[in-house]
C-alpha cells in the first residue's frame, strides 16, 4: 500500500478502548513511547486489529493512521 504521509513508525497495539461507535487504539512504538489513534469501529473492524498486532502508525498534519500489513 502506497500512502502520502511520510512519517511512520513501527509498533504494537497494547491497548483497544471500544465506545458506541469510536475506539482509541494504543499502539508502543520505539523507546516505549505511546502513540493514540481514533478511529471508527468498524475501521477497526475492517483492520482486523487486536492487542498484540504490529502496525505501522502514520502521522500526517493532525492525523494519526495505523496501517496494517
């Protein structure tokens, strides 16, 4: 997958906080730094990402996207 944002960093999610209809998902990245994400739940869903996945967070102005391979 291509994608614009240049700036991306590797991590693990350790943490999915579920609403109604929104999630925050915690990923660790290097130097066990945290980095957040929200997205929709069916994003989520979509993604098929679970505790203990590697994803790759993508930063791009005020977004934060997780990308997973």
């Amino acid at each position: 997958m291509k994608i614009g944002a240049r700036n991306r960093l590797d991590g693990e999610v350790v943490e999915i906080k579920r609403g109604t209809l929104m999630c925050q998902v915690k990923v660790k990245i290097a130097g066990a730094a945290i980095m957040e994400s929200v997205m929709t739940l069916d994003s989520l869903d979509e993604l098929g990402i679970k505790i203990g996945d590697k994803v790759r967070v993508a930063v791009k102005a005020v977004n934060v996207m997780l990308i997973k391979d």
